[in-house]
C-alpha cells in the first residue's frame, strides 16, 4: 500500500516540507508531462541531494532547468517503493530514465558439418553446426574469426581459403586443423595465446608500442571470445543467470537462460546505477520478469530486496529461487554471465582500452619534459610543381589517431612555398579551435618553427600550447628555447603522428590531382620526393624556372645529385 502527497511541489530547495520516508518522486512539468521517476528509502534526503552543489549525476542540473513540479508518493517499504517505481517508468517512459532496448540478436561462430568444414560468422548458424557463442562483443569474435582463418586456412561461408595461405588443403590435415580450432573456441587457447603473448613483450621491450598493440587486442579478442563459449552442466535447469557491471552510473545487466544442461540464449541491457548494487539489480528483476514468466532459478550477483522473491513466485504461480552461489558449476555460470556484463559495459560506454599507446605518448611527454602528451595535432603540406596545394592536421588522442578529428585543408593564397603554406592553414586552425592541444607538431625544421611560433604569437596564442617541429633528417625535434633532440625509440609517438600527417596529406592530394586530371612530368622521377621538390621550389622560385633549368642548373640545387639532376632534366624535356 502507498498514499500520495497532496499537493504538487515548486522545484525549489526553499520551503520544502518532505517526509523522512520510503516512496516514490516524480519530476514534472506545468503541463503534467513526467520527466523522470526515483526511489528513495528517505525521500527528503533523496530530493534534496538533486539540489546540491555537486550533484551525483550529470543530468541532474538539466532535469531540475526542465522541471516545474516534483510530485512524491509514500509507500509502506523500500520494496513497494521498487515496484512502483517500475511501474510509473513503464506507464510513463520518462526522458531522464535510461534503460536502453535490449539485444536479443548477437552472432555466432560456427564451423559447418561439411566434410571441409567452413568457419562461419552468424546470427542463424546452421543445423547440424558446432556453435560457439552468443558474442556480446561483436568486434573480437569477428577478430578471432579473421585470426583462425590466417592461422589455420579455413575456408568460409564462400568455402574460400584465406588470401595468400600456402598450407596443404589436404583432406585429413584439413581436418586436424579443424579439430585444434574446436579445442581453441572451447577455451583451450594456452599455446596461442601464450605464442601471441610472448610477440607482445617482445615488441613493447623494443618500445615498439604499435605493433605490441596490435598483439594485445588479438589477445583480448581471443580470451574475450573464447570466454563466451556454451557452458554445460547438469545443474542447469530453467535457470537465469544474472551478470552486472558498472562504471559510474552506468550499468550494464546480462541475463544467461540455461536450460536442458547449457546456456541458451543472452540477453542485455544498459541502466543507470544509483551506487547500491541490491537496489540496482532488485530493480533490474522487478522489471525484467513483470512481463515474462520467471524459471524456477535465478542466480543473483548480490542479495536481493525482502519481497522481491515472494513478487516472484506470485508472478509464476509456484517456487522461484534466488540464489547468489559461492561455490560449483553455478559459480562458473555466474562468472560467465559477470564477463559477458564487463564486456557490454565496454560495449556500452564506448571505451579503448589503449594501455600501450597511453604509454607511449607518456614516454614522449617525459622526453619532451612536458606534462602529459594526451592531445597532439600534427600538420603537414603537399603539392607538385605550385599545383593542387594542400594542407592537413591530424590529431592522436592518448596515443591513438583520432581520425574523426582530422582535418583536410586547400590552400587559398598565391604562395608557393610549404612553409606560406603552412602559415594560412594553422591560422585557419586557431580560428576554429575550442579545445588546445598538449603539442602543436609541424612536420618541418626550425624554419618552420620559427614562423608558425610568429603566426600564433600574431593571433594571440602564444603559450596557449607548446609547438615543435619534425625534420625527417636524423628525426629531429626542435623546440624554441632548447636545443634540437634526436629522438630515440621513446619518441616513436611523435614521429607516428608526423608520418600519419604525412600520409593523410599526401593521399588528399592524390585525390585532388586525380579528380582534376592533373599530371606532372616530375610526378615520376625517382628519388625526387615531396621535401626535394621543395628545395627545387624555394632553389628557382616557381615552376616556370623549374622546367626551363638546365641540366648544369639542377646540379647546383643543395641535396639533388647529378644522377638525380640527370633524370630531373630529362623527365622536363621528354
């Protein structure tokens, strides 16, 4: 039983009179429309906490901007309170309340029952197929997929062999294969994982970060995937296995049915979590099997509300248990569904796991005696004989290229040079800028710092942000103030982002010259790269002189050789 306040409430902190008792708060606008729905076991302290200084949720400013009344109904029990709360979010479907639809459609591996059996990623495996999964995430089971075929030359759903593998496709090796592959998705992944680990170490020892990256993922992936495999146990009757994880206020839920000796199916949602992880999960059953009939188990990860059992067992009309084990194969379901919930909150959240790159851009900051190399954004400029200018930055976010963030820019002035070039686009830059970087990178030498540190002094930005300078020579950082540093292998990040900009710019300008129909006699000549044909500009100042040099000319221009002078000559001449 519950009775109702009164009346309706103002959403101000001044003159609020609320009962130190269990119910239910609703948050409301003038036309009646409910923003969201809260429990509370003391309601007075509950709705107070919304009007505090440093509120526990980043919503919470929003919703009390958005609302006009708090309506509050007391019940006889923090139960009650639970159920209603259900209630009115279902009838209600408030904004502020997150509960997000849940994924009844993750995939599969699965090697078919043919005689050259095929690896096959699905949401509808086949019959008569060996099943692995269902895969929360959905990104490693399609890594490991794409590992076993490399490794193993299994064929897929187009009954293909792997691009470029030379194994035998004998039949009775073929199937030796197959059956290692079944011992690996079963969890017996020791060797592999043990061969891919000790590759990781390797290149992380060599402060290779980037490919000791890509090891760890397809360590991750493996151990993620292989994780998930379809338990089995007798013990598994008509059972529900609760798995939860949070990070903050955000939770993730996933329910495992078992039945017939082995997991069936999964289920998963996102929710908000109030820090209580018995009101969470309390909650998170109250809603879950109002509309579906419960199995006679359910294991829990926490003790449950006083009640919520009895609601249960009313719902199904005989005996439900919930149980939160400690011991037997009903812990290994547990722990199953626990890592499956770790898995969706990654999911979920949305979060990279960059340990490696995160170390790589500390060790750059230690080197450039800065305090943290989180943010770069790096810049480099392309062009072919004064055309198709271009510029561009790209930005690495802890390590990582964050190619969302990256930026293409044609160069709108009559200048010639990279280094004007370079002058427009960064003041282009500032212009647009909400956010500074912990390193502006040039891809350059001190010519190039020197003007871009005037640049941004001009547009009243200097000490906003560090700037620096890469010359490819020697791989070379300039800095003002300090003398040039020659970077070793604790430098790799710097020089990952200079050789990324240089990429990035460099395959815009390809796409520029290719939708212009733009063909250069230089564009071929071997040995004239990107930075020479730069010294060739700033040597004769413009194309035009360029293409009438002579021979002799070319010789006297500071890094082109007579063997590359030769080949200059004849390329502007054929």
């Amino acid at each position: 039983m519950y009775w109702q306040l009164g009346q309706l409430m103002p959403v101000s902190i001044d003159g609020l009179s609320l009962p130190a008792k269990s119910g239910v708060y609703l948050f409301k606008t003038n036309q009646g429309r409910v923003l969201y729905v809260g429990k509370a076991t003391k309601l007075n302290q509950r709705i107070k906490s919304y009007f505090s200084r440093n509120p526990d949720r980043a919503m919470i400013p929003e919703l009390v901007k958005q609302s006009d009344d708090i309506e509050v109904i007391v019940t006889a029990s923090p139960h009650e309170a639970l159920i209603l709360e259900r209630q009115l979010i279902r009838q209600h479907k408030p904004r502020y309340n997150s509960m997000l639809k849940d994924d009844k459609s993750f995939p599969y591996l699965a090697l078919s029952n043919d005689e050259r059996s095929r690896i096959l990623y699905t949401r509808r495996p086949p019959k008569g197929a060996d099943i692995w999964g269902p895969f929360p995430n959905v990104g490693a089971a399609k890594q490991v997929l794409k590992l076993l075929r490399r490794q193993f030359g299994l064929r897929d759903d187009k009954n293909n062999l792997p691009f470029g593998y030379v194994g035998s496709d004998d039949l009775i090796d073929y199937q030796k294969r197959i059956q290692v592959v079944k011992q690996i998705l079963n969890g017996n992944a020791v060797e592999l994982i043990e061969s891919l680990t000790q590759e990781m170490d390797k290149f992380s020892s060599e402060l290779d970060y980037e490919r000791a990256a890509i090891q760890r993922d397809l360590i991750k992936a493996i151990r993620t995937t292989t994780s998930q495999h379809i338990v089995s146990s007798k013990l598994y009757r008509d059972c529900d296995a609760i798995g939860f994880s949070c990070e903050g206020e955000i939770a993730a839920i996933v329910v495992l049915h078992a039945d017939d000796g082995v997991v069936k199916g999964q289920e998963s949602w996102q929710i908000i979590h109030r820090g209580d992880i018995g009101e969470t999960v309390s909650m998170f059953i109250s809603n879950h099997y109002a509309n579906r009939c419960p199995p006679k188990l359910i294991l829990s990860p926490t003790p449950i509300f006083n009640g919520v059992e009895e609601w249960l067992q009313t719902r199904k009309n005989s005996l439900v248990e919930v149980r939160t084990p400690s011991r037997g194969d009903l812990v290994t379901l547990m722990q199953l569904a626990a890592q499956n919930a770790e898995i969706q909150l990654i999911r979920f959240a949305k979060k990279t796991s960059g340990s490696l790159e995160k170390r790589s851009a500390d060790d750059g900051a230690a080197l450039l005696n800065l305090s943290k190399l989180d943010h770069i954004v790096c810049f480099d400029m392309a062009q072919l004989i004064g055309e198709e200018r271009v510029g561009a930055s790209v930005t690495f976010r802890e390590g990582r290229p964050a190619k969302d963030e990256y930026r293409k820019y044609i160069v709108k002035g009559q200048q010639m040079d990279d280094l004007r070039m370079m002058e427009e686009v960064v003041e282009r830059w500032m212009k647009r800028q909400t956010e500074w970087p912990d390193l502006l990178l040039l891809d350059g030498g001190q010519t190039h710092l020197d003007l871009i540190t005037k640049v941004v002094d001009r547009n009243g930005n200097l000490g906003k942000f560090p700037i620096a300078a890469l010359a490819k020579r020697e791989e070379t950082v300039y800095r003002h103030g300090k003398e040039p540093l020659i970077l070793d292998r604790k430098g790799r990040v710097l020089i990952h982002a200079r050789d990324e900009a240089h990429r990035f710019v460099n395959s815009f300008h390809r796409e520029r010259r290719k939708k212009g129909k733009f063909s250069d006699p230089l564009e071929g000549v071997l040995g004239l790269g990107a930075k020479k044909f730069q010294t060739l500009i700033r040597h004769f100042g413009g194309r035009k002189e360029i293409l009438h040099a002579t021979e002799k000319d070319l010789k006297t221009v500071p890094g082109i050789g007579p063997s590359l002078a030769k080949r200059i000559f004849q390329a502007i001449n054929d």
